[in-house]
C-alpha cells in the first residue's frame, strides 16, 4: 500500500516548484526510537531521476522542508537510531551539489542539494517482500549534463528524433472552408509534405505524416499512431477561421493545464491506455495515487516541453507572416493531449479571412511556412529541447 500526503495527490508539482518558497510538511506517528538500517541513493539517466530512500524498522517520523530559491531540501528524520552497519550514502557529483547528514540526540538531519532546477515527490512504504518501513524521495532533476547524456543514450535507441506531422482533418472532415471554397484539409496536407521533404534532408530527424491522403482519422487516432512512431515531438497543423473576417495571422497552441488535468481523469480510467505510459513506466499495476502524480508530473514536463518549443516556432512564424498573437496560446485541444509527447498545434493563418485564403492557396506562402517551421524543429533539438 503506498501512502501520500493528502496534499501533494492533489496538486501538480511543477506549479509548487513555481509558486512557493517554502514548504513544511509533516507526518504524524511514532515516538519510541526506529532503526534507521541504510539511506540508498540511486539514479536514472534516462529520467534524470534521483532517488532516495529511507529504511528503517517503524514507520519513519519526520519533516520535510522545501526552499527553491536555494534549491535544497531538507528532511528531519525523527527518533532514529543509527546502528553500527550504518553508512553515509555515495554521491554522485552529477546529480549531487551538497549532501549533509548531521545526527543530534535522536534526530537525524538530511540536507540535499541537487545539481540543478529540480521538481519532487516523496511518499512511504509499507513492509513488502525483503523491505522494511521506507521513506522514499524522488528527485526529477534538469541539468545540462543530464540533458545531453539522455540526448546521448535516446540518439542510441533510436538513432534519430522522430517527429509527427499532423495535416488536420481530412476526408469527409474539411476542416475550416474559405470564402473561395478553400478547403482547410487540402491546405495543411499540403503544407505538412512540404515540411515532411524538407525534414528528411535533415540528418539526425526522422518526419512521419500523420496522414499523406485526404482520409479521416479521428483524433485520438492520430495521439496514438504518434505514439506509436514514438515521436519525440507532434506537430499538428491547421488554418483557422473566424466569425470576424478581418482576424488574420499565425498562432501557436499547446495544451492547458485545465485540459491536462481531466485528461489525466481520463488516462486513469482507462487503464489499457495508461500501460504504455512514461518512458516505458507503466502505471497500470501502481496505486491511483502514485498512478496520478506519475501523470502530473510527465504532462507538466511535457506541457512545459512544449512551451518552450512553440516559442521558437512562433518567432520563426513571425518572420514569415502577421501573429495572431504574441503569445503561445494555451487550450484543450485532443491532439495535444499526449502525456508524454510535446504537442504544438500551428494555425497557419486564417482561411476566413479573404487575403489569408489567398496566400493560403500559393506554393510561395506553404513552402515559407514550411521552412518556418523545419527552422524551427532543428533549433529545438539543437537547444536540447526535445
Ligand atoms: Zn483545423
């Protein structure tokens, strides 16, 4: 059975990372003194995980305190005794700055520092199997070295980053229709080989079309063959349309955080589509608890992913065409529903608008777009985003 602080099932942790200073959490239970047996400390490049655990005989007392402005968290450990066979836990540079472990009377103090901007979990365990009571800290941690080592270990599983191209709708779904009868499916199909040619000339990229005929595909479908590519990003593309003809102008979406909250509902109730989940961590056989901040944290990394990215497909928009809007634009659309891969949604411009429908229409605007963003895609990966 795993245990969690009421408070952290609920919340996502990225926005605690954001928002707060410093945090006080304590668990309640126990006073005669617990044998504290080891502190093990291991890692996971191709999480960029840190984990700590506590084993000890009873149910470890303690508190836990965060300070992100200082990056460092600290527990105390309440009531521990710490036997002969007790050693100082090994440290690996590359994820460790600082560790401290001060014992005063019965109390014993953790002090961690991580290398770099970090989010965390922690929750107990119950005695199972070999196991003791455990006290377990999980340490998500991004630094450069981290990024380029997974960079490294993805580039050999899979040799190249696979990015999906998603032409929207098509088939007995126009999409958006322009005032000339310019159909939307027709226009992004066409941008989306464009842009599929030009990232085939790219060495370390691999392009896959979503779709390459005028068929329909509904929109999870398109989530889950994109899935199934393993894309490292998923790009869908769009023209777009309003009630006010005179709007005009490229946008760029990703998902909100609104959406991702009930689509992480919904990955749960389903739990045939939770098993292939984050990076090859199944949540199908975890508690929901666990099940959940697993999600939270995978789609706020993913969210954030995608921010990052959208902003330099944005201003390469920008060079090329009138924005829509100068920011990325957050909502809860399907495609970019994906827990684990970094979603964009590009409208292109807008097909309602008769000048747009126009440009819309000529090879000159869709190869410009096109390049716009390939230039984009290869500055992501050069930056390590993706
Ligand atoms: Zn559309």
């Amino acid at each position: 059975m795993i245990l969690f602080s009421n408070f952290f099932t609920n919340i996502n942790f990225l926005k605690i990372a954001l928002i707060s200073f410093f945090l006080v959490f304590v668990s309640s239970e126990a006073n005669s003194n617990n044998d504290l047996n080891k502190i093990r400390i291991s890692y996971d490049d191709n999480t960029s995980k840190l984990r700590v655990v506590f084993d000890a005989n009873k149910k470890i007392n303690y508190v836990l305190s965060s300070d992100n402005k200082k990056n460092t968290i600290k527990i105390d450990l309440k009531n521990i005794v710490t036997g002969k066979k007790f050693s100082r836990p090994k440290i690996e540079k590359k994820y460790i700055e600082f560790l401290k472990l001060t014992k005063n009377k019965n109390n014993l103090k953790f002090f961690i520092k991580p290398n770099g901007e970090f989010q965390y979990k922690y929750f107990s365990l119950e005695p199972k199997n070999n196991y003791g009571y455990r006290l377990v800290l999980d340490i998500f941690i991004e630094t450069d070295t981290v990024k380029e080592f997974t960079k490294k270990v993805k580039k050999i599983k899979k040799g190249k980053i696979v990015i999906a191209i998603d032409a929207g709708h098509g088939g007995k779904d126009p999409g958006a229709v322009g005032r000339s009868g310019t159909l939307e499916k027709d226009i992004v199909l066409s941008i989306s080989k464009k842009l599929y040619n030009l990232l085939k000339k790219e060495k370390n990229i691999k392009p896959v079309l979503i779709r390459n005929k005028d068929y329909y595909i509904p929109l999870r479908q398109r989530i889950k063959k994109a899935r199934r590519y393993k894309a490292d990003l998923f790009i869908s593309i769009h023209a777009d349309a309003a009630h006010n003809r005179k709007a005009q102008g490229s946008s760029v979406y990703v998902l909100s955080q609104h959406g991702a909250t009930s689509e992480a509902a919904k990955w749960l109730a389903n739990k045939e589509n939770s098993s292939d989940l984050v990076g090859g961590v199944s949540i199908d056989d975890k508690e929901n608890d666990l099940a959940q901040v697993i999600l939270d944290l995978s789609q706020s990394a993913t969210i954030e992913t995608s921010i990052k990215a959208s902003s330099i497909l944005l201003s390469k928009l920008g060079k090329i065409s009138k924005l829509h809007s100068k920011n990325i634009e957050q909502a809860g659309f399907v495609v970019l529903k994906s827990p684990d891969i970094p979603s964009i949604l590009v409208e292109t411009a807008f097909l309602s608008n008769r000048k747009e429908e126009k440009k819309l229409r000529t090879k000159k605007f869709q190869n410009n777009v096109a390049k716009a963003l390939r230039d984009g895609i290869v500055e992501i990966i050069k930056k390590g985003i993706i």
